[in-house]
C-alpha cells in the first residue's frame, strides 16, 4: 500500500497520533508486519521492549541493517506471520498494526486478531493504522488507469474496508476487545520529482504499465501532476489514516 520510494511522514503524524492514543513508556511492544521498521524505529525509543515482525525475509533483513546501534539490546526483528506469533500467550502490552492488516489477505485478518489476543496481557492494547475510508477524490487515480478492465484495484479498496470490518467483529461479535478511540489524520509522503511519484505508484505493475497506450499513459503523468502539492519539503501527495484503539477483553 505504502509508496517504495520517497519521504514519508516525516512531520511524524503516525508517532504522534499513536502517542496520544497510546502509552508506550516503559510497555512492551509487539508489531505485527513491521516492514523495514521506518515507524519502529521511532516508537521503539520510547518502549521497554519491541519484539517486530513480518512474513517477509527481504523485509526483516532491511530492518535488521538498519537497526541503530542504541535499540539493539530493546529491539528484535523476526520473520514471522500474523496469523501464527511465536510467542508465549500474554507476553506484550501492546500489540500495533502500522499498515499492515490492512494488507494481510481477508481469510487471515480473523486469525492475526486472534493471535493478538492471545499475546496480549490483561487489559492490553491493539493499536491499528490504515487507510482512511475517506480519501480525496483523486486518491488511487494511478491505479484505476493501470488496472481498467481489471477488479484489482477495486480489490484492495475492499480489503481496507474489510480490515476495519475484521476490528468492529472482533469487538461485537467475537468480543476479543472493547473499543477505546479512533481517529483520523492527514498522512503525506513527498517526492522530489514528478518522475519518481510516478516510479513508486506503478511500482508492482510495470507490466501493466507497459502495456498501456501513449493516451493512457499521458493521463497518468497528468494525474500525477495534478495531485502534487509543490512544497519546501518537495512535491507532497495527501493520504488520510485512521488509528484504531482497542484494549483486550477477558473471555467469560
């Protein structure tokens, strides 16, 4: 979901709106699908203990290269899958999804929210940053031009729909967790060139892109032209995120 390449968040909107929400001093923390730990690394300073984890190899090893050398005795990434933590039951505090279930298939997201369930302490935390269901009209504009004709797009859309349905089951239905706060925010990723936004956002279609006609890919540029905002910090493009709170229930 998140672009490849260029600067994301760097007013530090993620961190901020997940401290207000969330008390991480001296907690330990679980994060499930940490990618190469860009958002790890900032809250891992402020936690006892991180332990982060994601199904990707080539993931954890940029991660772990990355790893500074003050969080090394705090911090541990692992490859691992949501939906099966090798980890003991009520092992954490707090347990974040950045990005990241919203991502995982829809048949897994029911099985990650279990497995957060079972790794939490009493009274823990579950913290969830995605999408916002309400983007600005141009937002996903690239893929709906490279994917005409094409459910892929409209897809994805769903599963971002789908993993905030998975968070309210786990509340209602399955009553894993009761519900704390929820809060949407602006989430900005910057470029320094038209070309290297329009590189990140068909990063994973190339193909596709290819194969595209020189009107179709006209529009693109034109899209991606028009949805930048020149700022001091380089071109900007406008997401909305939404954090997510619950806190663990005790099972009757």
């Amino acid at each position: 979901m998140m672009p490849l390449v260029g600067r994301i968040d760097p007013e530090g909107y993620d961190l901020a709106f997940m401290k207000k929400h969330v008390s991480l001093e001296g907690k330990d923390v679980l994060e499930i699908g940490c990618g190469d730990g860009r958002l790890t690394f900032q809250y891992a300073r402020l936690a006892r203990n991180v332990t982060a984890v994601d199904p990707s190899p080539k993931a954890i090893s940029a991660a772990k290269k990355r790893l500074p050398k003050e969080l090394r005795g705090r911090l541990r990434f692992r490859v691992a899958s949501g939906e099966s933590l090798p980890v003991q039951d009520g092992s954490f505090d707090i347990v974040i999804y950045a990005w990241s279930l919203c991502c995982t298939d829809v048949p897994a997201m029911g099985k990650s929210l279990g497995e957060a369930w079972r790794v939490l302490r009493p009274r823990g935390l579950l913290a969830s940053i995605q999408p916002s269901l309400q983007q600005d009209f141009r937002y996903g504009m690239v893929g709906y031009f490279m994917d005409r004709g094409s459910p892929a797009i409209q897809d994805e859309e769903r599963t971002y729909a789908k993993s905030r349905l998975a968070l309210r089951y786990s509340v209602l239905m399955a009553k894993q967790f009761d519900f704390v706060a929820e809060e949407e925010y602006p989430s900005y990723t910057y470029y320094d060139t038209e070309a290297e936004a329009q590189r990140a956002f068909i990063s994973g279609r190339r193909e596709r892109y290819g194969a595209l006609d020189r009107e179709a890919k006209r529009s693109i540029r034109e899209v991606v032209r028009d949805e930048a905002v020149k700022t001091k910090r380089g071109l900007r493009f406008n997401e909305r995120a939404v954090l997510t709170v619950l806190r663990k229930r005790q099972r009757p």
